[in-house]
C-alpha cells in the first residue's frame, strides 16, 4: 500500500490550505504548478533543491513565511 500523496487530489479542496509543510522528502522540485494555495506557511527544509523553483512565486501575495534550512 502506498502511502504517496497527491497534491492534485485535493485541488478541490485546497482552497482552505494555509500551512503545507514538504520538509525531508528529498524533493528535487515543488509539485505547486497549477495551484491558487492562500499558502501562509512553506516549509521545504530537508529537500535537495538546487533552486527556489519558480511556482513559490505566485504564492507571494500570502506567503508569510518560508522555510529552506
């Protein structure tokens, strides 16, 4: 069974997600392309990002805090 899960499962209902935290997943991007999220929060600490990818950008308008380390 797998245990993944899908961002795009809850487009529906991610309307309300405030906080999304993605911290040491090994992540080589950030699956937010597509995304209206009133994100307030990101964490993406413990990832292997070479780069802040450019989807974080359309969440500027909210986005309080930021973490990467």
């Amino acid at each position: 069974m797998s245990s993944a899960i899908y961002l795009a499962d809850y487009r529906g209902g991610a309307a309300a997600l405030t906080e999304l935290n993605l911290e040491d997943n090994g992540l080589l991007g950030v699956p937010l392309a597509g995304f209206a999220l009133p994100l307030t929060h990101l964490h993406l600490s413990g990832n292997r990002l070479a780069a802040l990818p450019p989807e974080v950008r359309q969440l500027a308008p909210t986005l309080a805090s930021l973490e990467l380390a």
